[in-house]
C-alpha cells in the first residue's frame, strides 16, 4: 500500500511537471499558422504576438494581443480559446467558448465580423464555434467609444449567428440582435437609469427601441425615451457609412418647459409644459457634433406657461396657451402662425431666434388683452389698465433679461379701452392751473391710444390721445429705465369751456407722478387774467402761451432736468 501511494504521487508529480511545462514553453512557432488559417476562415488579415496554453481552470489556447483587420479593426489583449473535449473525442474540431477580454473595435469591422459568421456556411468552416463573448471591450464610433461592452453571440450546430447579445455599464443598457436575411439583424434595446458621456445633462430613465440593423444604418420601427421627466416617441432611421444621419418622425413630445431649457443651457426661467410633434433630421461627422445640428420641423403646443421676465419683478409674464408651427435649424428658430391665449385676450403673430447671439425678433398683434396683470410681470409699478387692442415689431436680447427694458426694441400702436390712468387726476390737475404741481388720484378713459417705442432710454409713448367723459388730452409721455417721468400733454376739460387745450407738464417718477400746468401756460393765464379779468381772460391766456409755445419751440420746463424727457444711456 505505501508504495502504491508513492507512486500515485509521482505520476502527479509528473503530470503537474508536463501541465507547466505545457503552459510555460512558448508556441510561437506556431503563431504564422494560426493567423493563416484564422484569416481564411474570417476573410482579414490576423496578426498574434504570443500563443500560450493553458490547463486552468479547463484546458485552453491563449492569443495575447491579437488584432484582426486593418487600422480600424478588432484589437484585444487577450483571447481565449476552450475546446469541446466530448466533441474533440469523437473526432469534431469544436469550440465550447472564445472569450475577447480587454480591447477596441470598431463599429465597422464589428459589422463585418457578425456578416461573415453569420453567412458562412458550415461547411466552409473548419472549426465549429458554439459561443463568442466579450468582456472589458470598447465599440469605437466616429467620434465617439462606447464601452466597456460585455456581450455574447451564440451560434447554432450548423455554424450560424443564432443570437447576440450585449450590455454596458453593469446592464444598464442592453440589446438583443437576431440575424435576419441579406445581413440584417432584428435589434431590441433598452435602457434604465443610464448616463451617456456624450450628453451627461440627460440621464436617460427608460429607453425602449424595436428596428433593424444593415450594414450601413439602423431603422428603428418605433422608440420610446424619457429623460428628466421628458417624453419622446415615434420611429426613425440612422446612416453611419459616411459620418452621422438621423431622420425621425416624432409622433409624441411632452416636456416640462424648465428641463427644456435647462437642456438647452439657456438662462431664461420658464415653468409650463410643452407637447409637439414633427420631423427631426440632423447631419454630423461625429456622433457627439449631431446635438449642434439638428433640424425640427413640426407643431408645438405650450400650455400654463410663465416667464420671469427680470429679477425683483412681483408677477412673472402668465400664458394660458401658446400654439406655433416651429422650425428649428442650428442657428436659428422660427414660430409661424402663432397664436397664445393670455390675460383673457389673444396674441397672434410670428417670432424667430437667433441662438447664436439669442435675439429674439418677433411681429404679434394682440386683442383683448386685460393690461393690469401685463404690466405687473413687466414692470413693478403700474401706470394704465383697461383691455388693449395693438400690433407691435420688437427684438429682445433673451441672454439679458436682468438688463430689461435695455434688452429690447419695440415699435407699436396700441388701443386701451376702459381703463384708468393710476396715480394721477388729469382733470383736477387741468382744472387748477393755479396749482403748481398735483400727484395722486386716478384718470379714468373711454380710450386711451397712441404710439409706443422701448429702447434701452426706456419706454416712449407717442401721438398719446385720452378720451373720457371728462376730458380729452393728447401729447407723449417718457419712462426711463430708472422711472423717471417726462413728457407734456394737452388737455381739454369738459364743463370748462374757458380752458382750451391746457398744456400740461408730466414728470416725477412712476410711483409718485407729478402733472403740472407749463411754466408758459401759467405765464398766459396771469398776464391774461390781468388784462381781461378772470374767466375769458385766464383762457385766452392760457392758450395764447400754448401757442406761442408750439410756434416757436420753446419749452420753458426743458431748463430743469427732471422735466426734460429721458435719454438714452451712454454706451459702456
């Protein structure tokens, strides 16, 4: 018994001796050989350094840093080959597994290699492959890796793909290829919670695509996303031959208007959700170059909308519902046929962007619009209410809101319609010329229309005419961005027939207005009273020194700087 044990441990002694001896003598020799016959059976060139073999944990052949085609091609650290012993016994060359450990490949070559395992016939294969699996692998796109990739493609006793499968970052993402005819492969994907290192700003929660692979592009029959509480879906075709194409039908978009913009790196506060549908395209020469060139074309709907239009502003800009037809190019997008309902009246018109300096240019008229809300979201102090019917052109800067007014250009008419003048009684001030200034009290009108114009000096309004039951006025009125008032106005009140036209001086500030009769007005009236006593004589006196005021140009208040009408800042 004791020399039967000696002798067990010596062959074990000797088996363990061949094994290393088996796994530590280079096969090199044989490196020409095994290239050979791997690059005719996979139709491209093979290069190997090292040819290994080892016994654990089951028998098999290592290729160490293996690369098969061209400078774009499949590179690999380590590749390792386990043979089917039962099959190797009964005589049939077969591969259990072949394992790619540690590597790139190239989209292209990837496309080629599946073609060719996938067509060949068994009976042109000299080894019989059962499973290919990739680990610690890299997919090279122009432009853009994706990895490391995990996969596994199964293939059938005839010797053809039956199945592949792949995933990355510990299967947050995976897809499931079946070969079809003319090498096409059915593909589904899917995705949950993942990150793309091209666009780490949009996690995605949850991808679902169904298409078809070719050679040269990728249709996807149909796909749903959602990313940050944005939704999108609808079908679409990929090209990849020559640099990057996407064509897509988008039958659904909604999104809350807050992730768009935060998307879009765009400094504008907006709430409010936003549905579309329409025809997205783009055309790049890397993947990662698509996201700057992509084209929309399709109908928005916008709904329960706000806008801060500045800081420090008590009310944001409210919009109940906005519909566009909406082009959207690299540098510029477009709203046809607008139409937004808002403050209980409408807005139609068209805008357009320019997203490379971020002007927004825009013509809109509008219809029923209760102002009172309107100014608060663009001003903190309100000056008029009443419904406004009008039609303006304008630009505004969007990267400068904290600039506003100075950010814009506007031009318009408009036409308010019972309303009230806040803070100042026209009519008391018109009826007490002997008064040197009045603020306070309110102006109500039937109508109340004119000419606006904001520039970065403030806002401008011109050819201003007020109508009520009490008085008639006309003249133009100056805000500056700093709300200092100027302007004069004409008025005529009803019931004093001896007061004609009384030339009225506006300044103060928005909060605290001041209207006052013109020093020439004031003039007239007492050189009139003087001569004519009061009544007819304080009229003829008044609009003697209106007169005389409008013939000549002068106006006596423009010597003191709070009645002068603003200017325009210097330029920084």
């Amino acid at each position: 018994m004791r020399l039967l044990k000696r002798i067990l441990v010596g062959l074990l002694a000797l088996l363990m001796l061949a094994m290393t001896a088996a796994y530590l003598i280079p096969l090199d020799t044989y490196v020409p050989e095994v290239e050979r016959a791997l690059g005719e059976q996979l139709h491209e060139p093979v290069s190997i350094q090292h040819l290994r073999i080892a016994a654990l944990p089951l028998p098999h052949l290592e290729l160490q840093e293996v690369r098969l085609g061209g400078q774009e091609g499949i590179v690999a650290r380590s590749i390792k080959v386990e043979p089917d012993l039962p099959a190797l016994l009964a005589g049939e060359v077969v591969m259990r597994r072949i394992l790619v450990q540690d590597g790139t490949a190239s989209l292209v070559q990837v496309r080629k290699l599946a073609g060719t395992l996938a067509m060949a016939p068994a009976t042109a294969q000299r080894v019989a492959l059962r499973k290919l699996q990739l680990s610690g692998m890299m997919l090279l796109t122009p432009g853009m890796a994706l990895g490391p990739i995990e996969g596994k493609l199964e293939f059938a006793r005839a010797g053809e793909l039956e199945r592949a499968w792949f995933a990355m970052d510990e299967q947050k993402i995976t897809a499931v290829l079946l070969p079809l005819p003319e090498q096409h492969f059915s593909v589904k994907a899917q995705a949950h919670a993942w990150v793309s290192p091209q666009l780490p700003q949009l996690p995605l929660d949850d991808l679902q695509i169904e298409g078809v692979l070719g050679e040269q592009d990728f249709v996807a029959q149909k796909f749903a996303v959602a990313a940050r509480g944005i939704r999108v879906s609808g079908s679409g075709k990929v090209e990849f031959s020559d640099g990057w194409r996407i064509q897509a039908a988008l039958a659904q978009i909604d999104a809350p208007l807050e992730q768009v913009m935060a998307l879009l790196e765009k400094p504008v506060e907006l709430t409010g959700a936003i549905s579309a549908k329409g025809a997205l395209s783009g055309k790049a020469s890397t993947l990662g170059a698509l996201k700057d060139n992509f084209r929309f074309s399709g109908e928005v709907l916008i709904s329960h909308a706000t806008a801060r239009i500045a800081e420090g502003l008590r009310h944001p800009l409210v919009f109940d519902q906005i519909k566009a037809r909406v082009a959207v190019q690299p540098e510029h997008l477009e709203l046809n046929a607008l139409e937004a309902r808002l403050y209980g009246g409408k807005l139609s018109g068209k805008m357009s962007i320019n997203r490379r300096d971020t002007v927004l240019a825009a013509e809109v008229a509008v219809n029923g619009i209760a102002m009172q809300s309107l100014v608060e979201a663009l001003t903190n102090e309100v000056l008029f209410t009443g419904n406004m019917d009008g039609a303006a052109k304008f630009s505004m800067r969007l990267d400068e809101f904290e600039r506003f007014p100075e950010n814009m250009q506007l031009a318009g008419n408009f036409h308010l319609r019972n309303g009230v003048l806040t803070k100042v009684d026209l009519a008391q001030a018109a009826s007490n010329p002997g008064k040197t200034s009045t603020a306070g009290g309110a102006t109500r009108f039937d109508d109340l229309t004119g000419l606006l114009n904001v520039d970065a000096s403030g806002y401008h309004f011109r050819k201003l005419k007020i109508v009520s039951g009490s008085l008639n006025a006309e003249g133009r009125v100056d805000v500056s961005p700093s709300l200092q008032l100027g302007g004069m106005l004409d008025t005529d009140v009803k019931g004093t027939a001896g007061l004609v036209s009384m030339p009225m001086v506006v300044s103060g500030t928005l909060n605290n207005p001041v209207v006052r009769p013109s020093k020439s007005a004031l003039a007239g009236a007492a050189v009139g009273t003087a001569i004519l006593g009061p009544g007819l004589g304080t009229a003829v006196g008044i609009k003697i020194g209106g007169f005389l005021n409008k013939l000549f140009g002068k106006n006596d208040d423009k010597s003191s700087n709070k009645d002068a009408a603003p200017k325009p800042p210097a330029k920084k």
